[in-house]
C-alpha cells in the first residue's frame, strides 16, 4: 500500500485546486492575491506512527482506510517520510518480527524525526515491559542511533531521553528546538521552515508587546521574539510549556515569558474576570505590557467567542489556522473590525483535503 493518494507528478496540481478552493471560501472578505508555499513531494513527514498487524510468524506496519477500522493495509513503504523514517522502517520491522521480547503483544510503533537528523521511536505493547525487553530495546538504538520509548498501560520506559533536538535556520539565524515526544510539533519541517519566514517577514520592528495564544513549544515564538519589544506566550500544555521554557533559554532569548494558560483562560485574565497565580512570576502587571499583536495558531475549532472578542481589540492579528471553513468563520466575525492585509497558503499536508492558511489582518 502507498500512502494517502502519493501521485509525486500531481503534487502542485492538487495544491492549486485546495488553494483555490480556500480562496473561493474566504472570497467575501476581500483578500489580497495569496502566496502559496509549495511543499516536496516526497519526504517532507518528520512524524509517522502505524499500527502493528501480526500474522502467525509475520508483523508488518499497516494503516486504515478512512471510516474502515477493520480493513489493514499493509505498509509496503512510505515515502512521503522524513529519510530518517524511510531509512529505519523496513530494517526496524524485520528486528522486531525475529525478537520475541520485541514483538509480544506489540501494537504501534511510532517515529519522530527532525530536519536535523535526530530520529525518536516510540513502542506501544498490551503488556509490561520487563528488562528483556530493555536489552533488546538497547541494540534497537545502538543500530539506528536512535532514541526509544516504550510504553504499556501506566508504563513509560526510556532509553536515551524523551525528546528529540531540532535545529531550524530562520532568516540566517539558528534556533534549537526541544520536540518532546506527544507534544504538537509541525509535521512538515520545510513546510514549517517557510511560515516561520513568512511569520518574519509579515512582521516589522515595533516597540509594543505581542501576545502569543497557543504557543506550543514555542515555535514561531523564538523567531518572533526580535520583532517586539517583549513577548507574552501561553500554552496550556505542561509538557510543551517546558519545552518552550527550555528553548527560549538554550537560544538565549531574554524578552520572552512563558505562562500556562489556555486560550480561554488567558482571555479571561486579560478582561480581569479573574486572577490566575500562574501569571505571578512576570515581571509585570498585564496591564503594563502594550500588546499590539496577537498571534493565534489554534486547533481545527478554531477561535471560540471571547477570544475571537479578545482578538477583535489588536491592532495587529497574526493568525494560523489549519482549517479554512473556521477560519472563514472566524473572520466573519474579525471582518467587522479588522481587514486583511497579507493571506498565504502553505501545504503542510500535500495528498491530503487539509491546508494550512496565514492571515495578517490589521484594525481598520
């Protein structure tokens, strides 16, 4: 089985036809011509996970076709992967089908790469996993120079860490990433690479403050830090808020503070509905910080209401969306008091329905 609809030779065509489709759904609100990023055709995937499917004396990775959870197909190869990914599955998949400590009762095998090289893999088993599978788990990463994680139910055995270490160069400059492992990172590393430019370039220096509302594990966050005078970035993650922490440090960015707040909860506080002692370590007042922007990256929901009534307050909004239907009608309700000024189109996930947007609407 290839995956998805991998036709390398349509990948632009079926870009255009989802990006005009897009273009079509936000045409009421006036936007200017798009850019449109256009992704590799093949391993662009920093992130893969597969079922296990075992057969007698035989395992292979296999996937589901959509609305069919008892159909396997068996995954022969899956080129849309990283090479970290590709290089790794075939020789990983015949280790575990001769070990038995490795294949008992094993369920998923997941993979996390970078553009930096690093590779992460992740076993999931309907069993404990005892010191057998230890050792057998070590010659796993002495092979492939790799990472593993093993998890079972209230289980999570560690070789090595659980995170990987991303480098991304933005604007001649480089960032490190800590991407820890079931934590949202961008699955498209080039991809990626091109919104954070874009993010960059749509932004100019300003002496005001943004306001970052789903930071994750702070990936536009770090490059965006030396287009404002502070940032104030929330993430209601515990795991990536870490993260986030830790890479705001290792980069040596020192106008950003962290606080571990989720959208609606950072909405709140800004209306001073109520207080969070989460927001006690800044080094000031919310009401001090001159929050200009805001940039959002929300999930395929999109805004709920007080933040969409929040955002409509910005000078300057900076959003990402995954989902141009909640896009559209979240700027239903921006449109009255905001226009846009910038759109993008970026092809996170070619052969795929979905598209990734960016939006830079100013206050009229």
């Amino acid at each position: 089985m290839q995956p998805l609809n991998f036709k390398p030779e349509m990948c632009e065509a079926l870009f255009a036809e989802k990006a005009n489709t897009a273009l079509t759904t936000l045409a009421g609100f006036s936007p200017p011509t798009p850019e449109r990023y256009h992704s590799a055709p093949r391993g662009y995937r920093l992130r893969a996970e597969f079922r296990v499917w075992h057969e007698g004396d035989d395992l292979n990775y296999v996937m589901f076709p959509p609305g069919e959870p008892r159909n396997p197909q068996i995954v022969e190869a899956f080129p849309i992967a990283g090479p970290r990914i590709t290089d790794t599955m075939e020789p990983l998949r015949v280790m575990l089908k001769g070990s038995t400590a490795l294949r008992r009762k094993l369920f998923q095998v997941e993979f996390l790469s970078t553009l930096s090289g690093e590779l992460l893999i992740t076993l999931i088993y309907h069993r404990p996993l005892e010191d057998d599978w230890l050792q057998s788990a070590s010659l796993i990463a002495e092979t492939f120079s790799c990472k593993i994680i093993g998890r079972s139910r209230k289980q999570k055995r560690v070789l090595d860490t659980d995170w990987v270490e991303e480098v991304i160069e933005v604007d001649s400059r480089q960032y490190r990433y800590r991407q820890p492992e079931q934590c949202f990172t961008q699955p498209n590393g080039g991809i990626n690479q091109q919104m954070m430019q874009w993010l960059l370039r749509e932004s100019q220096p300003t002496d005001s403050d943004l306001l970052e509302l789903y930071c994750g594990i702070g990936n536009f966050t770090l490059p965006l830090s030396q287009r404002f005078r502070s940032v104030l970035a929330t993430e209601l993650s515990k795991p990536a808020t870490e993260a986030a922490r830790w890479n705001v440090q290792t980069n040596q960015i020192d106008n950003v503070e962290l606080a571990r707040l989720s959208a609606e909860e950072m909405t709140a506080a800004m209306a001073k509905e109520r207080p969070f002692r989460r927001l006690a370590h800044l080094p000031q007042a919310l009401d001090d910080y001159h929050f200009d922007t805001l940039l959002v990256d929300p999930p395929r929901a999109g805004l709920d209401a007080a933040t969409l009534a929040l955002a409509s307050s910005f000078q300057r909004v900076l959003y990402i969306s995954c989902n141009p239907e909640t896009l559209s009608q979240n700027l239903a309700t921006l449109s009255g008091t905001h226009s846009i000024q910038s759109l993008a189109f970026f092809d996170q996930f070619p052969y795929t329905p979905h598209l990734e947007s960016g939006v830079i609407l100013t206050r009229r």
